[in-house]
C-alpha cells in the first residue's frame, strides 16, 4: 500500500515537490529552474480530473486526466494508485496517453487513489489523490400502481427505482416493453410512466433502464406482467326468488368472475337505475334484508369496488317483486250433500302467480290414526273415499 505524499516511496531519482503535502507558502517560495529559460517561477499546481465524475458502474470505461497549471507543455506524465506502486503502464486494461488515465471495463478491484506526477527535465510535481468509486451496475426495480392486473379505461403508473445509493442522478429512463431494446416503449425524463389502458394490447413485459448525463446505463429491469381485461359485469343472483311475499327475507349475490386474485372491497346496491345514490352499500358480495312492504319491489343492480376505487362495470337489473300474502279457499265437488261411500274432491286455490306451493291438509272432525286410509294427497287435491 502506498500513498501520495510520502518520498522515496517509489524510488524516485529526481527531485519530488508535492502540491498535495507542501505548506502553501512552501509551494509558493519553491522557486526552480525551467530549461536554461533564464527566468523562475513558482511550481503548477496539478490535478485530476475524472470522467465521469460521479460513482462507475463495473464495465464502464473511466478517464483520468492530470492537468498541470503551466504554460508549458513538455511535461511528462506517470499514473499511480494505492493498489500499485509502480508507475501504471498501458496493458489493454489501462492505456496511458500522455496526460490521460484510460480504465477499460472498470471493476471493483479498480477502487481506490489515483494520482499523477508530472515531470519536466530535472523537476516534478505530484497532484492530490482522488477517489475512484466503482460499483456494480444498479439492477431497476419496476414497481406498478394500481396493479398488475387491471381493467380497459384504468389508469396505470410504472416506476422505474433505482437504488444506488449516493447523489447519481439519473436524467433519463427507457421503457421496455416485451423485450424490445431497439425500440423502447416509451423515454421519460421522470423515474414514473402514466398511461391509460385503452385496450387489452397495452397488456405485456414491462422493464426499465435509467440514463445518466454521461450516456452511461443501468442495468435493464427484470419485467413485470401487466394484463389489461375487460372491465368485468357482474351478476345479480336472487334467494329464494325473484318473487316474494311481504315479510320474507331476500337475499341478493353481487357474483363477479374475474380470475386471479383481485380483491373487491366494496359492493353497492343500486335500486331502480339510482347511480348517484346507491340503495345499500356492503363490504361482502351479499345483501340480506327483510321485505317489510310492497315498496322494496323494484329493479336491483350492483357494482364492485377494489382498494384502489376502480369499479366494475354495473350489472344487468333482477326484477324483485314483493306482493301482499296471497288468499287461498278450499273447494268442493261436489259441491252439495254428499252421501255415504261418495268420492269428494277437496282443492285449495291459492290466488298467487307462484306454481311451487306445497300444500297440508288438516282435518278437525276426525282423529288422524282413524282417517289414515280414506285420505290421499295429491297437491292442491284433497281425495276422499270409502
């Protein structure tokens, strides 16, 4: 391990004057002579420069430059780091051009000081070390709002996070879309995309690359599915009918058939076409209450709603009927005195539109065991016969 400002280090021959170590008012009073020039002047301050010059992804190329305050342009120049004590030489992976450091496909072991030394004939002069910051090349994370899955109309936003750490700015990021990189999807100089789902083909991979002001990239995101669906119409489903008689409990089922995983949160009821003010709203698929009056018959519809306030669409409308408790009258044929050993018909007429009544006959004027096998039932039809 070395470092810049300790002579003798590299076995230098010739004198060494450093404008990192040297008290200012050393610097300025070290007077040296310039090639027989016949005048004195102070020694240049030298420094480097780097490009670029914020944080290196592996891989990328860096340049060094040592620049020395002079008029003159003789020097020579020799490349150091704390890794190395020799002078770097150009080796495929370092090219030394004069005044220029070059770092092909830089890696982390390239961290570290760097320094230059320029010579001119019997003098020399050494810069302060900087710092090389070589880091591997950040992998983006593409996060999507609401969700991977949404419905056409839906407004979807992806961000492109980048976390490197440190002030990199990015200025620039590229939207892939099913793998395209010839072609990006979109460019945005922000780290998030809008866009509204119009139709099912904006479904596909989505990944992302940031840019920095120097045209160097991250790495390319792994890719998020997005799938675009028709916005799903849910299905009104009615116990234990459409037609019900006051005093019944009624159930409504808001069915939705989605697929995946989305969750709704939210259902509202809506009652005769009223959007704008919905009958009940409950956080399960159903809705029970009690047809207390013939005004809870109407037309019901319902809507879903997820987390993120996107709704279905509104449901087809279920007629729901509620009617007074229908009469019912027992007749009899014949309907005159009826003599022993005579067959009678007894029906039960029940005023209603429903054809799925069950019927009970009762009789009052006979013990049940005695009349067992005189009486035969058979629906609204009551048979009697000796």
């Amino acid at each position: 391990m070395c470092s810049p400002g300790k002579k003798g280090t590299w076995g230098w021959k010739i004198p060494l004057i450093s404008a990192c170590t040297s008290h200012p008012s050393s610097r300025s009073s070290a007077l040296i002579s310039i090639l027989d020039s016949g005048f004195t002047q102070a020694l240049p301050r030298s420094t480097v420069t780097v490009t670029p010059d914020s944080a290196v992804f592996t891989g990328e190329t860096v340049n060094l430059k040592c620049v020395i305050e002079s008029d003159h342009s003789f020097w020579t120049y020799e490349w150091y780091n704390d890794r190395n004590c020799a002078n770097l030489q150009s080796d495929g992976h370092y090219t030394v051009n004069r005044d220029t450091l070059t770092i092909r496909g830089a890696a982390e072991s390239d961290q570290g000081q760097y320094w230059c030394r320029g010579l001119l004939g019997s003098v020399s002069t050494q810069s302060c070390a900087v710092y090389l910051s070589v880091k591997e090349r950040p992998k983006p994370v593409v996060k999507v709002r609401p969700d991977q899955r949404v419905f056409i109309g839906e407004t979807v936003t992806l961000k492109c996070d980048i976390q490197t750490g440190g002030n990199i700015e990015w200025i620039k990021y590229s939207w892939i879309k099913d793998g395209d990189t010839q072609k990006p999807y979109r460019t945005t100089s922000a780290a998030e995309l809008s866009f509204r789902a119009d139709s099912v083909s904006v479904s596909g991979q989505y990944s992302c690359r940031g840019e920095r002001s120097d045209s160097q990239r991250s790495d390319i995101s792994a890719a998020v599915t997005l799938t675009v669906s028709e916005r799903p119409k849910p299905v009104v489903k009615v116990r234990p009918d459409q037609r019900v008689f006051i005093g019944e409990t009624v159930t409504l089922k808001c069915d939705i058939q989605t697929g995946g995983n989305i969750e709704w949160i939210k259902y509202s009821w809506i009652k005769d076409g009223d959007t704008q003010k919905p009958y009940r709203t409950t956080s399960a698929a159903e809705l029970s209450f009690r047809a207390d009056s013939v005004s809870v018959s109407g037309q019901y519809s319902c809507r879903g709603e997820r987390s993120d306030s996107q709704r279905s669409d509104i449901s087809a409308a279920v007629t729901l009927t509620v009617s007074a408790l229908p009469r019912s009258t027992v007749t009899v044929t014949p309907d005159s005195a009826v003599f022993t050993g005579e067959t009678v018909n007894l029906k039960c007429v029940i005023e209603s539109g429903h054809r799925d009544w069950t019927y009970e006959w009762v009789s009052t004027g006979v013990e049940d065991g005695d009349q067992e096998d005189q009486t035969h039932h058979n629906q609204a039809l009551l048979f009697i016969s000796q």
